[in-house]
C-alpha cells in the first residue's frame, strides 16, 4: 500500500519550499509570519514541516513534525516559538526518507562549533561521497539524509573560519548538484545561498508594524505576507541580513544558473515571479505556442473546445485558447476537499480517487470534440483515467497535448520523477519507429483521439530565458554534474 499524496496526480514532486523572516524589532516574533509565508509554498513539500527561530537568550529553537503545515506545526507550538528572525521549511524527501530527523530546519550543535540551523532545497548529487569521507573521520551520522552532510560539512569549517561567508564559500565548493538554501547563525543572522537550479528571491514586508526582510523560495510567499519582492538571489550569489537589518549581497563563486525548467512548467504557482518571469504568463505562452504547433489540425475542426485538466493545465489552457480562438470551456470541475491521508490499495480505488477529485461537467463535454490540456504527460495513468471520466461524460473525441516535451530522463537535482520504466514516453519509445509513432502508441494506452507534446523549441521560447541558462535534463538527458566522479557516482548506479 502506498500513500495516494505520493502519486495521486501521477506529477513529479519538488522536494520543498524555504522562507526566512528578519525583523529588527526584538519583541516582534516571526514563527506565525513565517508560518503564513510556508502556507504559500505548501505545494513545494507536504510531508513535514518546521520553523527555527533566533531568541532573546542567543538561543535557537526548533520545531519540526510530519504533515502538512497545519498538522505539524499547530497554533498552541507555534504561539511559544518566540524570536525575531527565524527560517522555515516544507518537506518532500526523497533523500533520507521519511524519518523525522530528515525534516527541517535541521539543527545542529557539538561542543567544538556554534549552534546554527539549516534549511535547504535541493538535491546534493554527491553527498553519498562526501558522506564516506566524512565517515572516515569519525564523524556519526543521525540520519540518511544530505542535510546533515551539508551540516556537518559547515559545522568542519566553522574549526576553520568564523566567517559565515568564508565557510559557505569553502562549503558550497564541496557541493555537487543543485540547492538552495538559508542558514539561521546563533548571533541573528541569516544567510542564504543559492547554486542557480532552484529558485530562492528575496523582499520586504511590514510584519506587525516592523519592517522585515523575507527570503523564499517563490515570491508568492513573499506577496502572501502582504511584502513587496525586490528580486532573485543569483546563482553563485550569498545574501546576508543581520537582526539590525545590515544587508549584504555578494557573489561567491561563478556558477551556472541551470534554472530548473519545470519550476515554470509545473512546480510553481502561477501567481511566483521566478527569474523576472511570471509563472501564469509563461504557462500562458506554453499553450500559445501549442496552438501555433496544432494550427493545421485546428483549421479542419469545427465546434471543437478546449479543457484544462484542473489546476496545472488552466494557465496553458488559457493560451490554447487565445491564441487558437478556440472556446475555453471548464470541462473538469476539482474537488478540492480530497485529502492526502487516502490509502489505494487497488487499481479501481484508484480510479475512484481521480472521480473523487475530478468531475467532468457533462453538459459542457457531451457530444463534443475536445483539446485536453496538462502540463505535462509523466506515467500517463492519470491522464488515462481522465480521458476515461470525459468518455463516460459523453466526449466524442479527445486530443490530449502536454505542455512541455516528453519527460525522458530521471531527474538528479531534486525532483522525484519516476524511473524510466515507469514514464510512458520512454516505454513507447523503445518500440516505436519516431516520435509519431510513440505519440500514436501513447494515445492508443490513454484511450486519447490524438496525442501532443510542446517541442523543446517552444518550449525555450516560451520561457523566454536563454537556453544555456536553463536545466532540460529531464527532456533531453544532458545533466551538467560539477564533477566527473558524482557522474560515475549515479551514471554506474542509478541512471
Ligand atoms: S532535470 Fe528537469 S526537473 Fe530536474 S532540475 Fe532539470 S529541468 Fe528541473
């Protein structure tokens, strides 16, 4: 049996979402600020949940449980966090697994170095490395996670600078792979780092009549705050901001930004600014350049509509339709009340939970030809089942179209994708002649009319960043490890 949350909408999962809070003000206290800042970025990590924060007594205090935010950090434990600046974090690991211990902020205190918490996204692809080495020097390791390696890695340098920079410079040198992250010092300080891959901006906001710097993953939970974002973290850069609000940027190492494309694709809320781009304006130009790519097959249609597959098809959907001229119809109404705790044990509970999360709207579907459109086709069950409820509602044909390539390869940089088994494109493309025939084969499997995905072209246009900037690995298989040994590392042992 497994947890439905886990693959219950077939979507690779984000491995989680960070937001720190620096007020000035000592009295004011940001556990419930930052609180409101991790309900934005939920959809980042449901699986636990946590918040540091910096006290008065030169103390850190931890909090971190199972679950969704509300489960794991309830009013009655949040209300006695008290302290002025503080980091937060929502989990979804794959690294460690589900040990409590693997949830952050993670922590960390020997006698030899100062207390410091950490909180991190991302994937380190050469932690199991870095962890043997570290294992010879007798250090004991807690838990299964790369958390802890990045910890004690920085824990080792505070023995050899008292400069936080210094020591996430010499730190982040080690680190293969991509991450972002914040560091809560015993002194107030936080300091944030990120590689370039995931995102992490940064801004203000007038938190109970004091100014505050906000540093998260996404700037939807900077705006959720009521705070204005100022703009992104670089790659390579370290942003500094002391509790009396001494504010440094600096750029530590020249890094690849590889910006991870499915932040815009699917992991986002389309409501974030990630790079200068908005996420909903992208999608949009996602499902514009879909209907330029479908104008022939559109030109021989009549009474034909197009349908989201609620909510990561909407924005795409939206850009079909605009551009094409087609009739945007809500075709398929979600319910937003199913909760995560569902267990399936079987293929027809499964296909009960799809009809429990999504209705199609038969007056809108019966006895029309439609476009469905999703982000993005990974397994394809999930969509086989959707296709299946619009047939039972009366559709007469459904051309499906992803907005994104087909997913062909594992991800490596912090995002759970499924094996290579498991996608459906790479199944069919074993036995399929070309990319025709494997669309042919998937639709054939989905029980779809027609099947399309987004080129890797239209795919770079609409995300209006230069190509070299941008992480396709999962499209086109070309990962960019820092170093040759982590590329033996996983191509001997897991790619
Ligand atoms: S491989 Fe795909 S999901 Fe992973 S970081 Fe690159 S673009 Fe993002």
């Amino acid at each position: 049996m497994e947890s439905i949350q886990k693959k219950s909408n077939g979507k690779p999962r984000e491995e989680c979402g960070i937001v720190a809070i620096i007020s000035k003000n000592p009295s004011t206290h940001v556990a419930q600020a930052i609180f409101q800042g991790l309900m934005a970025v939920q959809h980042r990590g449901q699986e636990a949940a946590g918040i540091s924060v910096f006290d008065a007594n030169k103390s850190i205090n931890t909090i971190r449980e199972h679950g969704l935010l509300f489960e794991a950090l309830p009013l009655e434990k949040l209300s006695k966090l008290w302290g002025n600046v503080g980091i937060g974090h929502v989990r979804y690991g794959t690294a460690g697994g589900k040990d409590i211990n693997n949830a952050q902020p993670f922590p960390f205190e020997t006698p030899q170095t100062p207390p410091f918490a950490i909180a991190f996204n991302g994937n380190i692809t050469n932690y199991h490395l870095l962890k043997e080495q570290l294992k010879s020097k007798g250090i004991i390791f807690l838990t299964n996670g790369d958390t802890e390696v990045i910890a004690n890695l920085i824990a080792a340098n505070t023995l050899v600078t008292k400069d936080w920079v210094e020591n996430l410079e010499f730190t982040s040198k080690l680190l293969d792979g991509a991450f972002s992250l914040v560091l809560l010092t015993n002194e107030g300080d936080v300091y944030a780092y990120r590689s370039g891959n995931k995102p992490l901006c940064y801004g203000t906001a007038n938190i109970l009549n004091t100014e505050c710097y906000i540093i998260a993953s996404e700037s939807c939970a900077i705006i959720s705050l009521g705070g204005k974002l100022i703009g992104d973290i670089q790659a390579g850069e370290i942003l500094h901001v002391h509790q009396d609000h001494f504010f440094h940027r600096e750029k530590l190492l020249p890094a690849e930004k590889n910006h991870c494309v499915f932040e815009y694709v699917y992991f986002s809320r389309g409501d974030s600014i990630i790079d200068g781009k908005s996420v909903h304006k992208t999608r949009e130009r996602l499902g514009r350049n879909l209907a330029k790519a479908d104008e022939e097959f559109l030109n021989s249609r009549e009474d034909i509509i197009v349908v989201p597959v609620p909510d990561s098809g909407r924005s795409s959907a939206l850009g079909y339709a605009a551009e094409s001229g087609i009739r945007y119809e809500e075709g398929l109404m979600k319910n937003r009340y199913v909760f995560r705790s569902f267990i399936a044990p079987s293929q027809a509970e499964r296909m009960n939970l799809v009809r429990m999360k999504l209705n199609p709207v038969e007056s809108i579907v019966k006895g029309k030809e439609i476009v469905l459109i999703d982000d993005s086709i990974v397994r394809g069950t999930t969509m086989g089942r959707i296709v299946k409820l619009l047939r039972q509602a009366g559709a007469l044909k459904i051309h499906v179209r992803s907005s994104c390539p087909p997913v062909r390869s594992p991800c490596f940089y912090g995002v759970d994708f499924p094996s290579r088994e498991e996608l459906i494109y790479c199944r069919k493309e074993l036995t399929a002649k070309n990319h025709e025939e494997a669309c042919i084969q998937i639709a054939n499997e989905i029980g779809a009319d027609s099947v399309k995905y987004l080129s890797i072209e239209g795919l770079i246009d609409a995300v209006e960043l230069q190509k070299k900037d941008l992480c396709l690995a999962c499209y086109n298989g070309k990962y960019w490890f820092k170093s040759d040994r982590t590329k033996e590392f996983l191509t001997n042992g897991r790619i």
